[in-house]
C-alpha cells in the first residue's frame, strides 16, 4: 500500500483456499467409433466444482464435465 506522502508498505500472507482437493471420478463408453466421457461422479467437499479438464493420452484435451469424441 502507498500512503498520501509516497510511503509504501507490503505484507505477504500464504492463504490456502480449503484443505480437501475435489475428487474426480468419470465414466466412459466406446462403441462405434465415438467415444463418451461423463464426469458427473465427480464431487468437492468444499463446494461447487467449477471447471472440467481431460487428456485422453493423445494429444487431445477438452473441458467440461460431459464430452463425446470420434
């Protein structure tokens, strides 16, 4: 922060937001060439999950919690 004369001051405080990670958890079914991911088994402790994140291994990602890909 900076004063109304130029002085300035700093704190450092490390602030951990919440002690349990979420748990992932998905399903998935192949048939016909079209793969489908549902991640709805996933859950949080501490709250909402707010985003969805996957690697299938080979080179592809998406997000979000429901995916389908050929």
């Amino acid at each position: 922060m900076t004063d109304n004369i130029g002085k300035i001051n700093s704190t450092r405080r490390l602030v951990k937001a919440g002690v349990l990670p979420p748990t992932a958890a998905f399903t998935g079914h192949c048939g016909d060439d079209v793969c489908t991911f549902d991640a709805n088994a996933s859950s949080n402790e501490e709250g909402a999950i707010t985003g969805y994140a996957r690697d299938v291994g080979d080179g592809a990602t998406g997000t979000g919690r429901m995916a389908c890909r050929s």
